[in-house]
C-alpha cells in the first residue's frame, strides 16, 4: 500500500514540478502555470465524495484504475496542443488522485490496526513520490522538453499493479468487505476546526510547491537544477518527517506534535521568504518538516474524530490536503505577476499561525472502541490545550 500510495502521489508532486517547463517552453505567466495547479486541484475536490462512497462500500478495485488515470492525465499534459486542453488532462489527473485517496486511506487503516507508526509508513509512501517528483520530472524533460511527458505514465503503471497485488493480499479482511461497525460518537465539531488547520496548511504546501522553484531561482541566480533542488528538498522531507511524526505521536500523543508541528512552520516559512542568501535551503527543509510531521497525524485524528464516517474523514484530511491549496494558487500567480514572487509568498507565514490557533483547545479523541485515559486525552506539553 505505501509503494501504491508513492506512484499515485508522484503526480500531485509532478504538477508542480512542470510549472518551471511551462513557463519556460509555453511562456505562460505566473497566472496561467498556477493555473494549471488549480485544474489538477479542482476536480480533487471531489475527494470527499468518495470517502462518503467508500463509507457505504468497499470499492478495492477502485485503488489500480485511480493510479492509472492520474498518471494518464499528467502523461498527456506535454503533448496537448493548448491551454485548454493542458487544464482537462491534468484535471483529469486530479480526479484519479482524488478517488484513490479515501479507499486507500480505509484498505490502510483496516491493516494498521490503529498504529500510529504503520500509518506513518503509508503516508511515507506518498511524501516519497511527493519527494521523488521533481527528480522524475527533470530527468525526463532533459530527455525531450514537454514533448516527453508520455514517459510520465510509467509510475502509473507501476501503481497499478502494486495496489492490484495489495489488494488482493489483505483480501476479505482488508480490501473487499465493508469497513467493520463503528464504535463511538462523532465529534463535528473537533474534526471542523481540524479541517480549519488543514486548510492552511494546504495553502501554504501547494504555495510552496508551485512557486518555490521558481522563487530559489531567482533568489540564487541558479538555474533549472536550482530550483528543482528547492522542490525536492520540501518534498524529500516529507518523507521523513511523516515517519517521525507517527512515533512522536506515540511518546508525546498526536494533538502536542500537530501544535508544534505548526508553530515550526510559522517560523520556517519566515525565514524561506525574508532571509535573504543560500540558507534558503536551510528554511526549506525546515518548513518541509513542520508542515509534513503532522500529515499522517492529521488522518488518524479526523478518522477518530469521526469514527463512523472514517471515509469521509479521510477524503477530507486527505483531499483538502491539496485540492484547497490549488484553488488559492491562481490568486498567488496573479499577485506575483502584479508585483513578485517575494510578495506573493508574505501571506503564507499568517496561515500556519491561524492552524495553530484552530487547533487551541482540542482534545484528544479516543481510538475506536477504546476508553481515553485522561492522560491520553490531554496534551501533556501543552498547558493551553487542557
């Protein structure tokens, strides 16, 4: 499931990373290549209806056709023949992305059996592609430029298979029964103010993504492998930080790491925008780790939250994860055109400060079918939460 999940999410990563090729090859603005991030993002949105869907049946062979047309989307996106088009492939991406989340998220959990840690390797899996990304596209478009995208489609392939085969070995238990009766009550009103703080996160993950390669480029003079290191840097962290968030969470418990987690990010996004030279870097990393410790953390939570909607919970926390941050892109394009890069990146050290203020007061929920400690549902670092 974490090697599936990688393929699939090779191409949330790649979107951003063809922004600097459109640019470049098709000379379109700020606008119109954040554009593109808004069509692949658009569509995604729909992610929640499928976790609705997959709350009422299990849909395992959903997992390989998913792969499939995300990959198909991305592929094509070279080879079209204008803007248009470019935007309904890559939507069409979007929606491939978009289906595969919420099933993946429900087959995961059911062989997880609530470890934290073992959902931290499937949310590995797609930071890895996330971080893979980059390197995959610039391999590529050396090879040929946009003309060479259909290459793209290999992931996919690779994908299907993968989730093909995982499916078929967690079997009845896992992939093709319905998911088990749940145990407890919903809380909507936790998991509201824990989507709040997604959101934002969203922006600024997708903000980054479409314009920190283009931004380190212009900060250091480099040129395309500049800006792809940039990229492959906030991807490449993810992949580590979403390991050690899930055994933070089990030393310190979930809500005190998602906190700090977001208090780091205010501070990194910070310094990426306003501290001018090669540290550049250094902030990238850093925001890479406070924006990806809380990513699997932010599934469990919404499917304990809401316990007997644990799809829905998952096509949210998962689905907004991206798709809100593209729907704000375009706006950072145009505001980039209008005056620069460095002024468009300015909002997004506010958003992580307004997660973190969402996420004041919340409590930790109790796994299904078990009974909080009080210890267990405080946070133990943080006096403000109790």
């Amino acid at each position: 499931m974490s090697l599936g999940h990688a393929c699939v999410d090779v191409y949330q990563g790649a979107v951003a990373a063809l922004v600097p090729y459109f640019v470049a090859e098709r000379a379109y603005s700020y606008a119109a290549a954040s554009g593109v991030v808004l069509a692949a993002s658009l569509l995604s949105l729909v992610q929640p209806l499928f976790g609705v869907l997959t709350d009422r049946w299990a849909m395992p062979w959903l997992l390989p056709l998913s792969a499939l047309t995300a990959g198909a989307g991305v592929a094509l996106s070279g080879v079209t023949g204008s803007y248009p088009l470019t935007l309904a492939v890559v939507a069409v991406s979007g929606v491939g992305v978009a289906a595969y989340h919420p099933e993946a998220a429900r087959v995961a959990r059911a062989v997880a059996r609530g470890r934290h840690t073992a959902m931290g390797w499937f949310s590995f899996g797609g930071n890895a592609g996330f971080a893979l990304a980059p390197l995959l596209v610039f391999a590529v478009m050396a090879t040929g430029g946009l003309r060479a995208s259909p290459l793209l489609v290999v992931p996919a392939l690779a994908g299907a298979v993968l989730c093909a085969a995982a499916v078929r070995v967690a079997g009845s238990g896992a992939g093709s029964a319905a998911a088990p009766a749940a145990v407890g009550e919903d809380d909507w009103g936790s998991f509201l103010r824990l989507s709040g703080a997604v959101v934002c996160r969203s922006v600024v993950f997708v903000g980054l993504g479409t314009f920190v390669s283009l931004y380190v480029r212009e900060r250091t003079g480099g040129g395309a492998g500049a800006g792809t290191a940039a990229l492959f840097v906030l991807y490449a962290g993810g992949a580590a930080g979403t390991l050690a968030g899930g055994r933070l969470a089990e030393r310190y418990g979930r809500l005190a790491v998602v906190r700090r987690s977001y208090a780091l990010t205010i501070l990194a996004v910070a310094g990426l925008v306003l501290v001018p030279g090669p540290s550049v870097y250094l902030f990238v990393a850093l925001t890479s780790a406070g924006l990806y410790v809380p990513f699997s953390l932010h599934i469990t939570l919404g499917q304990d939250f809401l316990p007997r909607h644990v799809g829905t919970a998952s096509g949210v926390t998962l689905g907004l994860t991206v798709s809100v941050g593209g729907l704000a892109a375009p706006a950072l394009g145009a505001l980039a055109d209008a005056t620069s890069l460095r002024s468009a990146l300015l909002p997004l050290i506010a958003l992580p400060a307004l997660g973190r203020l969402l996420l004041c007061g919340l409590r930790e929920p109790a796994p299904p079918g078990t009974a909080a400690t009080a210890a267990e549902r405080s946070d133990p670092l943080d006096p403000a939460a109790r």
